[in-house]
C-alpha cells in the first residue's frame, strides 16, 4: 500500500518538470543561433551608443522581435486552452491601418492626441475581434481553427478595404514614438513588449487565472465539473490575443509610418504559433510557459536576422529556415532524446561484448 503513493508521487515529479528545465533547451538553442553568428561576424555582440540611442545586432533583434513576442504571447493563452488563433495576423493589419487611416485624415496629425485616438480605435476595434472570435468558440461551439480562419480570411480583406488597396503614409512623431522610437536609450517597442510580457506573467502566476486556463485546456470536462465556467475564460483569452496582435501591428505601422493591408502581419500566425511550441507550450493545451514563449520568438527572429547574415538567397531562405526548424524542433523533443540514448546505450554493450569474445575464441581455438 506504501508503494502505490510513491509511485504517483514519482510520477507527478516526472510530468512536472521545473520551470527552469523546461526553458533549458530553448535557452541554449538561442544562445547556439547567437554564437553561430558570432562566427561569422566577430562585432555581432557589440552595441554602441549613437546620438543616445543603442544600437547593434542584439537591439535588432529585440526590437524586430517584439511584435512577434506581443502575438506569441497572445497565442500562449489561446493555446493553453486547446485552441488557436489563426486571425492574429489580420487583426495586426486592421489595427495598424485603422490608426495610419486616422491620423492621415486628421487635422493635427503630429499632435499626441490625434496619435491617442489612433491607438483607442485599433485597439477597441481589436477587442471588438476578440469577441467576436470567443463567442464564435465559446458561445456557438465553433472549432477554434475555423472560427478565427474566418476572421483571418475576412480580416485582410477589411483591411484592404480601409486602405482603399494603397499603403497609408503617415508623419507623425508621437506615433512614430510606438514602433521606432527611443526610451532610456532602449527602443520604445522593447520595453513595451517587455512591460506586457510581465504583466501577463504577474497575473497569470500571481493569480488564479494562470491555474484556471490551465485547468479548463488540460481537462475540459473535469474543469466544467468543478464548477470553472469555461466559456468566459475562453471569450477572454482570445480578446487578451486581439489586443496583443492590435499592439503588434500598431508598432509594425509606427516603425514604417505607414499601413499596408496586403503585408502587414502576413504569416505573423504561423511564426507565433511556431513561438508557442518552441518555447514548450504543446499545441493539446495545458501546461503553458511565458518565458518559453518569449525565447521561442527570439529564438525565430534570431533565425530570421541569422538567414540575412549568412546571405542565404531569397529563394532558399524560407527552406533553410524550416529546415533550422525541424532541427530545433527534435532536440528539444524528449521522445528523441530519449529514442537517440537508448540507441547509445543498446551499441555500446554489443561493442563490448564482441571486444570480448574475440580472446575467449582465440583461447579455445589454441
């Protein structure tokens, strides 16, 4: 009777793995893709300060990796509730087109407010999506990847359409200040995605909430008996995605001063989701890490910035990059690991064992 209770014991430590060994993998692969271009360019690590401002390869890759942490993170929670949100992308695209549309056709398009009622409408208008998105999952019962397929189909047509099919140019120095400006020395868009990652963090460990999305992806039907009520955690979740995309695709704008509905936040879905799983969190719900995420969208723009390194051809990028992929993919893989020792383990007996024989036949032959 003693060793039932050990064993579930045993068995729960093995399922629960420490935080910090479950960031061990993508860590080092981030450190690895970090060092691979250290040798080929020895000034990668180097940052210099300009005019006040830092600058080099290190604050590249924070700062054109932000919006994509700010949708990963986003997606984290969808996925930790067994869904997905394949609309990220195009509310990305509404979002930047709605505030360059604004600020384009205002009177002041240079004065902070004109850039606050910019934000207010993109990301109200993005909360709109998000609703929309968990009534469609929650309320109607709809398969996640079709409800936000159609939002995502739908969605980069609306923003086609507030862009009348033309790229919005906008001068705007406060809104400028969102994707492409400097705070402290550090990038505007660094620290922001920085603040929201850690604010998500606080709440979903501090609270109860964290436990709760957890509880209702990794057990629907256990949650629902316990009295969760998982349609309003679901609802919640992907407004929580909608505002981070809208976020995502105001910086993606401010960078550039301007919208383009076609190619702002195209495929910006298949990257965060890539982020997601990377970083740990498994696409059957559950168990979800913040941290993993955000090292899983370093750890893809470091790969992006790496195929410009390299000089990799554009032809070949998108196939050396899915290639890197798959690597990654299979050392962090626990069942290959596992399946690659195991090989190890069953050769380095048999080497020995013929080492062996080979006196023991020479002695019976003599």
């Amino acid at each position: 009777m003693t060793t039932q209770p050990a064993k579930s014991e045993a068995a729960g430590g093995v399922g629960r793995r420490p935080a910090g060994h479950r960031l061990l993998w993508p860590a080092l692969i981030l450190l690895a893709l970090l060092l691979g271009n250290l040798a080929f360019h020895h000034d990668f690590f180097s940052v210099r300060v300009r005019d006040g401002h830092l600058y080099g390869s290190l604050i590249d890759i924070l700062q054109f990796g932000a919006p994509l942490i700010l949708v990963a993170l986003g997606m984290t929670l969808v996925i930790a509730t067994r869904g997905i949100d394949l609309s990220v992308g195009s509310t990305v695209a509404i979002a930047g087109a709605l505030a360059c549309g604004h600020i384009s056709t205002a009177a002041r398009p240079g004065s902070v407010a004109t850039m606050l009622t910019a934000v207010a409408l993109a990301l109200g208008v993005a909360l709109a999506l998000g609703l929309a998105n968990g009534f469609l999952v929650s309320g109607l019962g709809v398969q996640p990847i079709v409800a936000t397929l159609i939002l995502m189909v739908a969605g980069r047509g609306v923003a086609q359409l507030i862009t009348d099919g033309q790229i919005i140019t906008v001068t705007s120095a406060p809104y400028k200040m969102i994707g492409g400006g400097y705070w402290l020395t550090f990038p505007f868009a660094v620290l922001l995605a920085a603040g929201l990652v850690a604010l998500t963090a606080f709440v979903t460990r501090r609270s109860a909430l964290g436990m709760l999305i957890e509880s209702v992806g990794g057990n629907p039907a256990a949650s629902r008996l316990v009295g969760i009520r998982a349609g309003g955690l679901l609802a919640l979740v992907y407004v929580v995605s909608a505002l981070c995309a809208a976020v995502a695709g105001l910086m993606i704008s401010s960078n550039v001063s301007s919208a383009d509905g076609n190619n702002a936040g195209l495929w910006i879905e298949l990257d965060a989701i890539l982020a997601v799983v990377v970083g740990g969190t498994a696409l059957t719900g559950g168990r979800f890490s913040v941290g993993g995420t955000v090292l899983g969208a370093l750890i893809i723009q470091t790969l992006s910035t790496t195929v410009y390194t390299l000089g990799v051809p554009p032809e070949t990028s998108l196939v050396f990059k899915a290639f890197v992929v798959i690597v990654v993919c299979l050392v962090q893989s626990p069942v290959f690991r596992a399946k690659v020792l195991r090989r190890r383990r069953t050769t380095t007996p048999r080497s020995h064992t013929t080492a062996g024989a080979a006196p023991q036949q020479q002695e019976a032959g003599a």
